[in-house]
C-alpha cells in the first residue's frame, strides 16, 4: 500500500520481493559524429559506462548490448511516413532545424536502438524492480516528427510496446528533467492507464507546452531547496491519484547549475537527494522502475556524463539497501 501525501517518502515498505540485479541497457550505437560545435554531448553515454566500470559501480556482466527495435515497434508511437523520413534523409530544412540532429545513416539506427534499450530496461524492471538505460528519454520526439535531439520517442513506445503484453498495465511517467517532455504527453494523451507527471522550468523550452497528467512549472533559476519541496509534495500527490505497476523516470542532468540549457541552479548535492528520495520511496513501495538519462548539456567537458553516473550509483545503493545487500 502506498504511503499518502508527503509522508510517502519517509515510509519505509519491506524489501522487496523482486530480483537483485541492476541490469543496464547500452549499445555503442548510442554514438554518433556530431559537428564539433555540437551542443549535444553526444560522448556521454560511453564516458558514464566506462565509469561506471572503472568504478566498480556496475559490473561488466550487468552490461546489457542491444540491438535496434524493428519498424513495427517504432510504428507503435510514429506513422510510417515519419520512420520513412527519418531512414532515407528526406527531412526538409524545417524539420531539420526543428531536430537539431544531422542527417546521416546512422541517425535512424543510433534513435531504434536507444528505443530498444528503454523497451528492454521496462521488461527488466518489472523483473528486478529497477533497470536502467544507459542512454534515453527521447521525451520531445512527436507522432510525426522529432525535436531537440530527439528523433524517436523511446518512453512513449516503450508503454505501447508492454500494454501489447500487458494490456491494462497502469504506467506513471516520472520525467524530473528540466524541460517538459510535450512529445510524450502528446503521444500518451487520453490513456487512462498512463499518467504522466513533469516537472520543469515555466519559462523555457518548448515554449508551447503540451498538458500532461500533472505539469509543475518552476522558476526559471529555481534554487535546489525551492525545486525539492517541490518536487516531493507534487509527485507525492500524484502518487495519491494514480498508483502505478511501473514507473518510467526520465531523470535528467540538466538540473545542473552550471547546465547550458537547464535553467536550473541545482548542485550535485541537491540532484543527489532528488535521486536518493525518489528511488527509495519507489523502491521500498514495490513499483518497479525503469530509469532514463534525460536531458544534460554541461558547460564542462564529461560533466554530464559523471552526473548521469551518480544517479546510477544512488540507484544501485537504494536497490542494495531494500535487498539487505
């Protein structure tokens, strides 16, 4: 039984009965040759595995490669036409700019592939009660088109792809990157079994919002303590509503003070309780958990890729904690 209100993260559940591991999704085809002036930390997910090996935080056997979903699971969120585009180049100048992504062979691989990570890292975590993708969260990707960075929208198919093998699974989307994830409300919109929860800066990208289930808007610079009371009291009342079989959380890492494209003041301290009280609270409730990158464009060079690495770590701690390992 979830725990109401804001007590919710202070009650404590008994271990859960799911398995141990945390298995971690990746591929190097995560990768691809952006211009060298790229905003886009494209380096990001090789840096943050090879620390999370180096560190001993994951072992190399936890390491799960894979391999592209077919057309017909993309097909699940994006209309042939799209998938057609994106796979022979054929965007036009618009629909370019609007991506932000050059147009290369790669490209429709390297977004499959991501899709297939996070669709894989679901299955895993109603099994192991949490998984992460080393990668995802491809949040602003729409039915018929991509925006900033992201091309196909791995949460939104990831949902359609289990409720084919679950029908009437009930899935929340946690998404606590800095910017609204408008393409998954737009793809999610009217299911009664999806409840989508944001919570991002008012005054920032996109600036056409699309409504979720629960949209939190912050100040632009919101300070850390400001963002977690709201954070905390605003999931907890979700929660209150909506009591998912799996949480889908987009975690991001562009709540970084020192983030180009965040409009956050967070400290790593700050994005550490975020991380710490979130997969506690879940964990100890028995929701399993899937978790996604998100968003990360730091001003210092493999920055991204250590905060993303840190939330892993808060992740493999709390799953270690409610196991008695």
């Amino acid at each position: 039984m979830i725990a109401s209100g804001a007590s919710f993260w202070h009650e404590l559940a008994r271990p859960c009965i799911m398995g141990y591991s945390l298995r971690c999704f990746y591929s190097p085809d995560f990768y691809m040759e952006l211009p060298a002036d790229h905003p886009y930390p494209m380096n990001k997910f090789r840096l943050s595995k090879d620390m999370l090996l180096a560190n001993g935080i994951v072992r190399p056997e936890q390491i799960v490669e894979v391999s592209p979903s077919g057309t017909h699971v993309l097909e699940r969120a994006h209309t042939p036409g799209y998938l057609q585009k994106i796979y022979r180049g054929q965007l036009d100048l618009k629909e370019q700019i609007q991506l932000g992504l050059p147009l290369t062979p790669k490209l429709y691989t390297r977004s499959a592939t991501e899709v297939e990570a996070t669709r894989l890292a679901c299955e895993a975590a109603m099994i192991d009660g949490l998984s992460v993708v080393l990668a995802g969260g491809t949040h602003h990707a729409f039915r018929e088109h991509g925006e900033s960075y992201c091309v196909f929208n791995d949460v939104a198919i990831a949902i359609r792809s289990i409720q084919v093998k679950k029908p009437g699974i009930k899935v929340m989307v946690v998404d606590t990157a800095a910017h609204q994830g408008n393409g998954t409300n737009s793809l999610l919109d009217n299911d009664p079994n999806v409840f989508t929860y944001s919570i991002h800066v008012g005054r920032n990208y996109p600036s056409r919002k699309v409504n979720g289930s629960m949209d939190v808007e912050t100040v632009r610079y919101v300070e850390g303590e400001m963002y977690l009371k709201q954070l905390f009291s605003t999931l907890a009342a979700a929660l209150d509503v909506f009591t998912p079989d799996l949480v889908i959380w987009v975690a991001g890492a562009d709540n970084h003070r020192n983030d180009r494209l965040g409009q956050m003041m967070l400290t790593v301290k700050d994005i550490q309780r975020r991380d710490n009280v979130i997969l506690r609270a879940l964990v100890s409730n028995r929701i399993p958990v899937a978790m996604l990158y998100g968003g990360g464009y730091n001003r210092e060079p493999e920055y991204t890729a250590k905060l993303h690495r840190n939330t892993v770590a808060t992740a493999k701690k709390v799953l270690a904690e409610f196991h008695g390992r």
